[in-house]
C-alpha cells in the first residue's frame, strides 16, 4: 500500500489536505519533519500514515492523557492496532501492554514525556524495532510557550539510548520563531524538512463583540442556535460558576469545567460534553487541550483572553470537522484588569529568575495585542493572520469586522494634536493621561503633573473618548505612537515620518450601531448548500444513529462518524457499499462497523419520503 492507499483504507479520505503530503512523503523517505499546522489541519494524520507503513512501531510522545485516550480509540475504530501508556493505566496494565508491545501487537504507542525515564519503558525500547518517534504539540519543549514541560527535555536522551536512531518528526501549532528553533534545537533534528501550513481557518467567523450585557447575549445566542455544542471561556473559576448557574436556570443542557472541581467531576463533565449528553461547556482556560470533538459550532469568549495564542487556540476548538462555526469575543475594558491581575499571581516557581522578567515582558506585550486585536476596526481575520506573520491580501468579508458598517472619518488634524501631546508628556505617560489631556478634562492629576498646561490641552474636547480610543489605537497599529511593555505602560513616539508628507491622511473607522446580516461568502460553497429541507432531515436521522451507536459501544459520537462524514453521505445519498466506500471519512474498517445501518437508515428514510429530494448537485 502507498501513502494515499492507506489514507482511503483506514480513515477514508480521498486526498491529503495543504502540507501534509509534503510532512508525510519527507517522513516516509527517511527524514526528520517539523510541521508547524493550526489545530484541525490534520497533524496526527502526518505520522499516523506513516506508522502504518513502517515495518517498525512508532511512538508518540504526548503531554495529554485524555488526548491519547481519544486517538488510541479513533485508531482502533479505524482497524489501526495502537495503546497507550501513561499513568491511568496500573502497574500490571502497564506490563502487559508492554508484553503485547513486544510480541508485536501496536503500531503506534502513545506515551507521557515522563514514560520515557521509566525503567522497564526503556530497556522495552531497546529490544524493540522502533522506525519512528513523533512528539506531538512539540512546543511544550520550549520555555517560550506557555506549556512548557520539563520533561519533554528528557526526549533526546531517550532517542540516544535507541540501539538505531528511529526518525524524528515533531509537531505543534505554534509558530513563533523562537519555539520553532527550539524545538529543532532541543530535539537535535537532523536536516530537518520543516514545513509551515497557512493559519487561516476559512471556515471561522471571527468576531468582537464590546457590551455589557454579556450573560444576556450569551443566553440570546444559545437561544438561537439550539442542538448546537459550543464552548463558553471565561477568565476565572468564579466567573465560570456565575455564568453556568445562570444557563441552567434557563434549562440548557450545561456543564462546567475548571481546576477547582475535584478530578473526578472534571472527567465527568468533560465526558458529558463529549459524547454530547451535555453539549455545552462553560470552562475556563484548563479546558480544551486534547479535545478532539469535531462538532463543536461556536466557541464564546466571556473575557478577553490573555494572549493571541491562546485565543487562536481556544477558539480554533471551533468547526474542526470544517463546517462553518462561530468565534466570539465579548470584551469589556474590565477584561484587562482581570488579566492583569491574573498575570501577576502567575506561577515563576519552576522558572530561572533570570528569565522571569523577560517573560513578564512578554506576558505583558500579548495582553497588548490582544487588547489591539479587541479594539481594532478593521478585519479581524487578517489581524490574527498578521500576527502569525502570515501575509494577507485585503478584508476577509467573513468576519464580524468585515460585516460590520462603519464610517471612514478623516481624523488626519486629531491624529496631530494627540501625537503633539504624546511628544508633549515627552514618553512618561500613559494612555488615560495622554487622553484626558487632549480632551481637556479638569482632573487633580492632569492639573498634578502639568499636563493642563500643555498646547494640546482640550484641544480635541469636541470628540468623545470612544472616538479617541479608537484614534489612538489606530496610531498604534499604525506605528505613529508606540506602547511600552511594562507593567505602567508609557506611551512614546513612533516613526511619525510620513505626516511630513501634507498630503498623507490619518482616516479611521467609526462603526455604526447596526450589523449588516451575514453575508454569504460570494464563490465559496459550503456542503451544506446541496441539503433540501429533506436533506436536513436525513442528516437528523443519522444523527440520532449515531448517537445510538456511539451509546452502544460507548464512544465519543464524532468518533463514530464526524458531522462531515454525516453530511457527505446526505449529499451523495449513498445506496450501496461502493457508494458508501466514496463517502468522506467512510473507511474500510469503519464501513465492516457501520457502513450496513447507515446505508440502511438511508433507504428506510427514502421509502418513507417517495420522491423526497434529499440534495441537489449542481
Ligand atoms: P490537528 O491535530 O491538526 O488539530 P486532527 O488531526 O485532529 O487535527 O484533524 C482534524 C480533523 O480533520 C479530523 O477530524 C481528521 O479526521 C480530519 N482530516 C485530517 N486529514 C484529512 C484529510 N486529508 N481529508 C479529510 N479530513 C481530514
Ligand atoms: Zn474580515
């Protein structure tokens, strides 16, 4: 079998997606890979497909139980032989997975970090034909990120203590240049193909919400989207408390998620969500790493959180089966103080006091981007994408930013006056000094430090302090002015070169109240559009089978089939095995499972509806 074979055969796709052919033929041809791809790109099929084609096993190194747990299952669903050990398992368990490992029976082993510095682990390794290692979410090596794990420096002796050196290939999400390196460093890769696939998830929709009201509209879009799943992050345990009580009052089927709930009440709520029996989550930050649920439709931020990274991440948990979904972002200026003050009880107990005030720096210049990426008024979509130093071309309109109407307004003269007044304070103060000057505002700390008698005083007391965030934001980006880092940030000049040009103009976008509805995104089809009202019907259906099945073998639903693969088989109505076979996601051994009770559901569905036009293919 070759690469493509394998693919159809176990997962039952026709095609590899951007970047993972490319991971997946340097694997194959014996070179070490680093392949940086956002989440739901499709990773674990880089080293997957190859594990299946080396004659040796391939273990995985994992930070995250409940994520093995899930892939072993999706593995064994798919007719793949894999384990995993890690510390849910006994002692006895974990011997005689060993003594299974070594007569044969796994191509794939999934460990912890920590595994790889246990005795009986090791000397297993040693006797054993190991063709590959893959360390997955790789940037847990790098004290950059902010997952880093001690233990994941103990990999390359472990690879060193191998009778052969296996290949290496290591993944992750994260795409800063210093992870990047040091994961290739760390990892001592050797000549490397490192491979970088786009960040842009088309099929999210972005947008930031400014309110007060937040639980009003949290419960307002529940309302108007039931039978979806989505995820609620809130910035902390209390808040997650708040905002949960509050939906189960409203009768939603809710459950909750965060550090302060005692193990065993974790695994069960994450569970509930799971397998959908409660498809709506209110958790905070602690949840979410290792959840593969495909079907996950919105995910709303209650706060800001504290940097892009985590945004992306959180809120990419979002539409992993690739059908449309929600990201949403309710901000307050609260939200900053919240993370401000979250950021100063961080932990630096592990950390060397020579890089805690670097990383404080840092912690601090995230929250700044964020709040940017909050307060912006252009596209939100090539925000984040510019961030992860991807180049964009023009508005997304697929965002809330996009949709939404706004003013242009030529500010070019308040730009002036407020630059004037930064160059005034000559750096030493921050943005609410800078703001109440240039607005005049009759203050003990304005009239305090001086600042009352500054040329630019009151001179811009015509706007209103929105319209001048939003101006002094937009200079920000701009490069005009520049934020400093630290805890009390200044406000300081920038390269303000181009103003001496009389004809540059500084043009600022003002929204207006009213949001266009959403549009459909002109040339870009969805699958979903072939479903009749029919259609919808029979996917409900299939629904409620897998739903039984997923019951009856006690798997997660989406691990049965994902709404896609649902979806698919409503719009090629599929009425024999070949058909069925040409379904996406439909693999063989999945087929040998299920393939006959869906196909049958399908034709009962068809006999009962004569004539019922389920999907039209144009
Ligand atoms: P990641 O680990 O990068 O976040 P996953 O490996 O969990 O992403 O894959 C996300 C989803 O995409 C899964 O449901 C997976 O089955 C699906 N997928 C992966 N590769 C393909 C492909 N070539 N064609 C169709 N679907 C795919
Ligand atoms: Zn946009």
């Amino acid at each position: 079998m070759n690469a493509t074979e394998v693919l159809k055969q176990y997962f039952g796709y026709d095609s590899f997606r951007e970047g993972q052919e490319t991971i997946i033929n340097s694997i194959i041809a014996g070179r070490d890979s680093l392949a940086i791809m956002p989440t739901g790109a499709g990773k674990s099929i880089c080293y997957q497909v190859p594990a299946l084609l080396f004659s040796g096993i391939t273990i995985v190194i994992s930070p995250l139980i409940s994520l093995m747990q899930d892939q072993v299952k999706a593995l064994n669903e798919a007719g793949v032989h894999a384990a995993f050990i890690n510390s849910s398992l006994s002692e006895s368990q974990i011997s005689k997975a060993l003594e299974k490992a070594s007569e044969g029976a796994y191509k794939i082993i999934y460990v912890a970090p920590e595994r790889l510095e246990s005795r009986d682990f090791v000397r297993f390794s040693q006797k054993v034909d190991i063709s590959m290692v893959t360390v997955d979410e790789a940037h847990c090596i790098s004290q950059w990120g902010q997952d880093f794990r001690p233990s994941y420096l103990k990999i390359i002796d472990f690879v060193k203590s191998l009778k052969k050196r296996p290949i290496l290939s290591a993944f992750t999400a994260t795409a800063t240049e210093e992870v990047k390196n040091d994961i290739a460093c760390i990892l001592s890769l050797q000549n490397p193909n490192i491979v970088v696939t786009g960040f842009d998830r088309e099929n999210l929709y972005y947008r930031v919400e400014s309110i007060r009201g937040k639980d009003e509209f949290v419960i307002d879009y529940i309302e108007k989207h039931p039978n979806e799943s989505g995820i609620i992050y809130c910035a902390t345990r209390k808040n997650v408390d708040a905002v949960h009580e509050k939906l189960l009052k409203k009768g939603v089927p809710v459950t909750k998620y965060h550090a302060g709930m005692d193990n065993e009440t974790r695994k069960k709520s994450q569970d509930d969500f799971i397998y959908d029996r409660a498809p709506i989550i209110v958790a905070t930050n602690a949840f979410g790493m290792g959840i593969d649920k495909s079907n996950v439709r919105y995910v709303i931020h209650y706060n800001m959180p504290q940097s892009m990274e985590n945004y992306y991440q959180e809120a990419g948990r979002a539409g992993r089966d690739g059908e449309p979904s929600q990201c949403i972002l309710l901000f307050s200026a609260q939200d900053i103080i919240i993370n401000k003050f979250l950021l100063e009880r961080k932990d630096f107990s592990d950390i060397p006091m020579e890089d805690i005030e670097l990383i404080q720096q840092r912690d601090l210049r995230r929250l700044q981007v964020m709040e940017g990426y909050c307060r912006t008024t252009s596209c939100l979509r090539n925000y984040i994408l510019d961030y992860f130093g991807e180049k964009t071309s023009g508005p997304c309109d697929n965002c809330g930013n996009c949709h939404r109407e706004y003013r242009e307004v030529d500010m070019t003269e308040a730009a002036k006056w407020m630059i004037n007044c930064v160059a005034e304070t000559r750096g030493r103060y921050g943005l609410t000094i800078v703001l109440g000057t240039v607005m005049g505002a009759n203050r003990a700390r304005l009239k305090e430090l001086g600042t009352v008698n500054y040329k630019s005083y009151g001179k811009l007391s015509a706007y209103s302090e929105a319209a001048l965030r939003i101006l002094l934001n937009q200079l920000i980006l701009d490069g005009y002015l520049y934020q400093t880092e630290e805890q009390y940030s200044v406000l300081k000049m920038g390269d303000i070169s181009p103003l001496k040009n009389p004809y540059t103009q500084i043009i600022v976008k003002m929204y207006e109240e009213k949001e266009k509805p959403a549009k459909q995104k002109s040339g870009k089809k969805r699958k979903t559009d072939a479903l009749t009202g029919a259609g919808y019907d029979l996917f409900e259906k299939l629904r409620s089978l897998r739903l039984a099945i997923a019951r009856e073998e006690a798997l997660p639903p989406y691990i049965v089939f994902s709404d896609k693969t649902l979806i698919d088989m409503c719009v090629k109505v599929p009425q024999n095995k070949a058909e069925m076979l040409n379904v996406s996601g439909v693999g063989a051994m999945k087929f040998e499972k299920y393939g006959q009770r869906f196909l049958n559901a399908i034709v009962e569905y068809q006999l009962s509806h004569p004539g019922a036009v389920i999907s039209i293919d144009e």
